[in-house]
C-alpha cells in the first residue's frame, strides 16, 4: 500500500490558502500524478496532502472579454464535452482526447497537467502557442504568470510553494489559428514522443504573424522554438518556406 | 485517519481509514469487496476500473478522501439489477458467452469500462472500444467481440441464462 499522509479537505479557497502558508503540503486534484507516479517512485512523499477536489471556484470554462478562461480543476473530459472548447480551442479538446484513457481524462486536470509540468505534458505546448496566462493565487494575493515563463526547467515552475493554480485564460485573437499534433508509439494512450503546437495569423500578402512553435517531449521544458518562429514570421507558407522551418526545427531539437 | 461514508453498490458505507487510502484499498481490504484487481498501481492498465458517480476511474488513483458522499459501482454490484431476474449483467453474459477471459485479472475492470462506455451512448464499435482497453492478451479479440456485439443499454430478455 503506497503511503498514506494525511489530508485536508477545504470547501474555500481561502482555507486551501492557509494550509499551504502553514507548512509543507501536496495539493491533489485528479490524482493521477500523485499515486500514479510520485508515491509508487518512492518520490519524497509530503508532511501533508491538500484535496483541491471540493473548492469549486477552481471550476468552469466561460468565455470572457479577455479570452476563453478555464479553472484549474477542469477536466479532459469536460474540456472534450465543452462546446466552447470546442468552437473557440479545438486544438485543446484534440490534446485532451489523447492523454491516457478514459479512466486518466475523467480524474486529470488542466491545473494538474501544468503544476505536473512534464516536458511530455501534452496541453503545454498548447498554453505556449496560445500565449496562455496562468492565474496563481496564495495569501500573498494573485498574479498572473505567461505560460512562456512558467516552465522554468525540468519539473520547475514558477509557482510558489504557498500558491496555487487557479484558471488559465486563453486568449482569442481574430482570425488566429493554432494546430496540434502529437506522435506516441501507438494512437491511444501512449506518452507522446513529440508533441507540436502552432499559431499563427494569416495576413494573405503579408503572409503569416505572431507565429508561434512550441514543442513537448524534445527538451527539459515544454519549449518554443525561437528560430523556427523567425523562419515563419512574416513569411507566406510556401513549400520552401516549409522546407527550411522543418530545417531549423530538425537542428534547433538536435542542440537541446 | 477519519470517518468516510459513501454508496457501494446501492448501500452505505462507512470506513475509518486515512484519507489518502486509495479506494482501490479500501474496497477490497477494509469492504472486502475483491473483485476489484490491482494491475499496474499506477494508472496505467486499468485492471482496477471501478465507476464514481458514473464516470469510469481508476481505483489504484483516487484517495478515498474524495470518496466521501458520493457513489461507487464495482464488479459485484454491476449484476445487481440483473440479480433479480436471475441473470448477469448484459456484459457479463457476453464475456462468458464469447470466452472473453484468458487469467481474468482485467476483466473486472473492462466490464466496468465497457459498461461506462455503453451507458454513455457509445455505439458498438470494437474500434472505438479498442481504445479503452488496451490489453493486448489472447483474450483481447474476444472481449472486444463480447462488447461491442451487444445491444447499447441493459434491456434483455431475462431468461438469457437458461
């Protein structure tokens, strides 16, 4: 039997808040990292553990002013019923259907996926394309990190001890476009070898702006690929442009 | 350790256990309830699929803390219904009538996948079904058979098992 610290339940986020100020403490949404990986690898295992499981302000998907803003606590599985998911962030609802079975997306959360902050996490590349902000609150107060420099090196965030991850909010920009794509060993339920996330807005004669390319599984970190971006910024999408982003892509993942 | 109170199978419980205790120990050790199986402990095979509030989860994952007030279906009481007719779940009967066993420790747990799947609407296609269990033993071919060969929801005559 994995070991079994014990655990608090707090129904508010402010009660959530001072355990976290009070000392050491695990917070636990899903579960699928927490007996899944950490308690059978026999990482160090905390003084204490923080259900996030009934505060319900880390719940619910709306479309805001400011973008398409979801709680931490959403699941795969509500991303994938979520029909504003799945007009305003197909890209997010494609991601979500491919991270482990039924059995992982009814339990695994968004916030889950980014405190886990695998370099395979298959929703980040996603949060970097998009220029996604990560709301983070504590007693301290709330701040809002860019998914950019969130991830700071292998399974280091920049995310304090005493917060956590509240909501994730998406921008939505006219006319911006983002795909996924994820390779694994087989079509379900595998971790991905390399996961890619690209945005963009087409301009016709100015070609594409604002690209962004971000990669999972190549580096430390979930990763933009900076020189890659240049190649497709401003350029129109011809097959030889195509040819030398691939290029640059091939010899930027090389150097990691 | 406190106290958590829950249904199982359509009746109460109460277990006096720590909170991160993980359901999957809680129903067979502390409910005695063992038709729930231990595969991997990590999530990965699903042998130990049990439904919470109708959703299909892994019980080797969730702390019994978040167990609390809601309701849990395992393999003994997925009959239940059936029972008083004197037969087996829909599901069951086809895995015993295709062979849709080879050592039997994940068919507890795909019979409550599947049953998630089915109640959900899913359509039967063993292709769709596939994705849910990924076992790769001999008797794969003939639990996906037993699936997806099946009318989508339970109705069925009852003296199936004469």
């Amino acid at each position: 039997m994995p070991a079994e610290p014990p655990i608090d339940t707090p129904r508010h986020l402010f009660e959530a808040y001072e355990r976290l100020a009070a000392g050491p403490t695990r917070p636990i949404a899903g579960g699928t990292d927490v007996h899944g990986r950490d308690h059978r690898r026999a990482r160090a295992i905390p003084d204490r553990m923080l259900d996030l499981s009934r505060i319900d302000e880390l719940r619910g998907i709306a479309l805001e002013a400011s973008g398409l803003v979801l709680g931490a606590r959403t699941t795969y599985t509500e991303i994938r019923r979520s029909a504003l998911c799945r007009e305003h962030l197909p890209a997010l609802v494609e991601a979500s259907a491919t991270i482990g079975a039924a059995q992982i997306q009814n339990r695994g959360t968004l916030g889950g996926n980014i405190a886990n902050a695998s370099p395979a996490g298959d929703t980040l590349p996603i949060l970097l394309a998009a220029d996604a902000q990560i709301l983070v609150g504590g007693q301290r107060g709330e701040r809002e990190i860019a998914a950019k420099d969130f991830f700071i090196s292998y399974r280091k965030t920049a995310l304090a001890p005493d917060e956590l991850i509240l909501q994730v909010r998406f921008p939505l920009g006219q006319g911006r476009e983002l795909r996924f794509r994820k390779v694994g060993t087989r079509r379900a339920q595998a971790i991905s070898k390399v996961v890619l996330a690209l945005a963009w807005r087409d301009v016709g004669a100015q070609g594409w702006l604002d690209v962004r390319v971000a990669l999972g599984s190549v580096a430390a970190t979930p990763i933009r690929a900076a020189a890659t971006e240049r190649v497709l910024e401003g350029a129109r999408p011809t097959p030889e442009v195509a040819d030398l982003a691939a290029e640059t892509l091939r010899r930027g993942a090389q150097a990691n | 350790v406190s106290a958590y109170r829950f249904l199982v199978n359509g009746a109460p419980a109460e277990v006096n256990v720590p909170g991160m205790r993980r359901l999957l120990d809680v129903l067979r050790e502390d409910l005695g309830l063992t038709g729930t199986k231990e595969g991997c402990g990590e999530g990965e095979c699903g042998a130990c699929s049990v439904l919470l509030d109708g959703q299909v989860v892994d019980a080797c994952l969730v702390p019994i803390a978040q167990v609390e007030g809601r309701i849990v279906r395992t393999v003994e009481g997925l009959s239940l219904a059936a029972r008083e007719r004197g037969s087996l779940d829909t599901l069951q009967e086809a895995f015993l009538e295709h062979g849709a066993a080879q050592c039997g420790i994940c068919t507890p747990g795909m019979l409550m996948a599947a049953r998630a799947y089915l109640d959900a609407g899913g359509g039967p296609t063993t292709a769709r079904f596939a994705k849910r269990s990924p076992a790769t033993c001999a008797a794969a071919p003939a639990t996906r058979r037993s699936s997806t060969r099946l009318p989508p929801s339970r109705p069925r005559p009852t003296d199936a098992r004469q």
